[in-house]
C-alpha cells in the first residue's frame, strides 16, 4: 500500500511552543501509513531540526526570514510563494498542514491556491491572543488578512485548547470547512519526575536556595517584569530565592537591562535557550507563568507533569487549566503583588509545594503526545 504523504508547512523550526508540537507530531506519525515532510519558509532559523527524527524530511526555502518579514514586500512575497509553489507540486501531497499567521499565511495560502492536485488541507491556530483578543485598526486588518488567506484554500481547523476552538468558530467559520478542538500533548515518559536525580549541583545551583523557574521566550507577551517586579519584593524577606528563565528572545537585552538597574543580578538568571529542560524542572521548586495569553501551554504541562507547584496569570486559557488551590494557583495578570504574596505561601509551606506538584502530575496524564497524534490521524482520514 502506498503512503500517503503528509507535509506540515511553518514559518520555521525555532525554538517555541508551536514549533515543538509540529516536530512531535511528525516524529510520531505512524510511519508505516505515512510520508512525513516538513517545509519551513526559512532556512536560517531552524534549530528544531535537530529533534527531528530521522524519517521526517526537512525541507527550508532558501530565504532568511527577516527577508521574509522586512525585505521588499511585494517581490519577496512572489519569490517565496513562486518556491513553495514549485515544492508542494514537487512532492505532490495528500495532506498539507498548515501553522501560520497574518502575512506568512497569506504567503503560504496564495502558494496552496496554486496546486492543482488533490489533498485534504488543515491548518491550526496556536493562539488565543494577538489580533483574536486585541482591537484596533491594525489587528482588524491583521485578522481580515487571515480570513482571505484561508479563504483561498478552507482548510479545516484545529483549535488547541477550548478558548482557541471557540475563536475559530467566531472567526472562521465561514472562510474554513469545520473545526476540530485537539489539545497538544507531552512526552509523559519524558517528563516525569521519577526518571531524573535531583541534584541542583549539577547545574551549579545551591541547594539551600528557593530556585522558581520559568521557560518562555523572551517576547511581548510573557509578562517577565510583572514576575521581577514580584521577584523584587521577594528578595528583601527572602535573599535565596531565585528566578531561572530558560529561553531567549528579542527583549532579552532590555530585560537584561532591568535587573541591573534594579541591582537583581545575583536573584534573576538567564540561561538562554536549553536542551535539558526536564533536568532543570527537577531541581526547581517553584514553577511561574504570567504570561498575558496562550493558545495552549505545552510548557505548563510540562511543569505540572514533573511535579512542581505552578503559579499562573489569570488568562483565560490558564483559567480553564488551573484549579486556584487544587493544582495550581491564578494570580491577578499585571498584580506583582499578589504574585509574590502567592510565591511566598509556598516557599513557607514544603507541604503544600508537594500537594499542588501531585494534583498538578496527575492532572497532566490526560495531555500526551500518543492522543494527540492519534486524533490528528483521524482527523486526516475521517
């Protein structure tokens, strides 16, 4: 029986959120039905690609994105979808899935347009923010723009989390062929507590410090000065607590420039981007994330699968997530108040740190990587 071959389309394989559920995806589709690619607008931006398995074919446009993103719009544009055009009809596809937004979608679409073969079409929002939560003039035309790009191909959508799913229905509905709410998954056998030794030496750590973590790009979006200034008024009861951040991004310098002017060098650590994420989670105390919107928090799950006792911002989709008290707690978004006042209850109460870390373990054994891939599957064939 021939394979079916299945090609998800991104921006590019960076490291983030989205880009991790895509390289899950494809490494774990049942490889004895289908033929897994991969193209990415970019071919400079594509760390992912390490974690690709070995039956997954990466394939990158030979452009940067900052081309993509602020080179001269109109020929960049026709050059890139002139390239896309010529892969898809290259690799003749039977699914082609789709992961972007606003001008990349549009670029991406206008290139399915143009392939005249058979294939079903999907394509997934990952997020329940940007212009779906914010007004304005140039979100309307920001989501306008969406609407006409998956307009020209209707692909059906997947929404990765309640909040997301009912976006798309308001949004969409018209412009798209159904959608489909399936939530992202983690690796549970990865991220489990019991299969990593807890030793904070190992990453140069002291062991009688309070070590509260949190793994985010360092972007508009994730509210790390709401966590500092929280973290700043820690510091002046607690002088061993500190807070790691795991991730890069384009606000690190201005951040960077913040906690030295508030003289938090010794209390704020940045790491930058990290491969031994779930070592690292095994040796924090604390899990944080006051980030203002999510499509669905594949790092959140991970956290609360490894145990640790998690504060979030009141979002709406953390809101849907998070039992305040039972597997977490939900501080108020901008409140660093009330953020450090929660941090605080539990550096004070070891107790309550492992009751939340249980409840928040046994709550993220409904998110795996085997359900997800499985309903995506389904959702190709049926």
């Amino acid at each position: 029986m021939d394979k079916k071959k299945i090609v998800h389309i991104v921006d590019s394989l960076c490291v983030g959120g989205r880009e991790n559920v895509i390289i899950d995806l494809c490494n774990n589709f049942d490889k004895d039905k289908y033929s897994v690619f991969i193209i990415t607008l970019c071919n400079d931006d594509n760390e992912g690609k390490l974690k690709l398995d070995k039956q997954v074919t990466l394939v990158s446009l030979p452009f940067a994105l900052k081309r993509i993103d602020r080179g001269n719009t109109f020929l960049t544009f026709f050059s890139v979808k002139k390239k896309l055009t010529e892969i898809i009809r290259e690799l003749k596809p039977d699914i082609i899935h789709t992961h972007s937004y606003f001008h990349r979608l549009l670029i991406i679409a206008s290139a399915i347009s143009s392939y005249s073969g058979k294939a079903k079409y999907f394509h997934t929002v990952h997020t329940s923010g940007m212009y779906f939560s914010s007004k304005g003039l140039l979100n309307r035309i920001k989501l306008t723009t969406e609407k006409f790009a998956l307009n020209l191909y209707k692909p059906s959508l997947v929404g990765i989390s309640e909040i997301v799913q009912e976006n798309n229905l308001f949004f969409f509905k018209n412009y798209t062929q159904t959608s489909r709410y399936i939530p992202n998954g983690i690796n549970l056998n990865k991220f489990n507590l019991a299969n990593y030794k807890k030793s904070k030496q190992e990453f140069n750590l002291d062991e009688g410090d309070i070590h509260i973590i949190y793994v985010a790009r360092l972007c508009l979006g994730k509210n790390h000065l709401t966590l500092f200034k929280a973290i700043d008024i820690l510091v002046k009861k607690y002088s061993n607590v500190k807070l790691l951040l795991a991730g890069d991004g384009e606000l690190r310098v201005e951040l960077e420039s913040y906690v030295r002017k508030k003289s938090l060098e010794k209390n704020i650590i940045f790491l930058g981007s990290i491969r031994n994420v779930p070592e690292l989670l095994a040796v924090s105390d604390i899990g944080v994330f006051p980030s203002e919107f999510e499509g669905f928090s594949l790092t959140l799950i991970e956290m609360m699968a490894m145990e640790l006792p998690i504060i979030t911002s009141d979002n709406q989709i953390f809101k849907r997530l998070i039992s305040h008290g039972k597997n977490g707690f939900l501080h108020s978004m901008f409140d660093e108040n009330n953020l450090a006042d929660l941090i605080e209850k539990l550096i004070n109460d070891v107790n309550l740190r492992t009751e939340i870390g249980k409840n928040a373990q046994k709550y993220s054994e409904q998110f795996s990587i085997e359900r997800m891939v499985l309903e995506h599957e389904d959702y190709y064939e049926n």
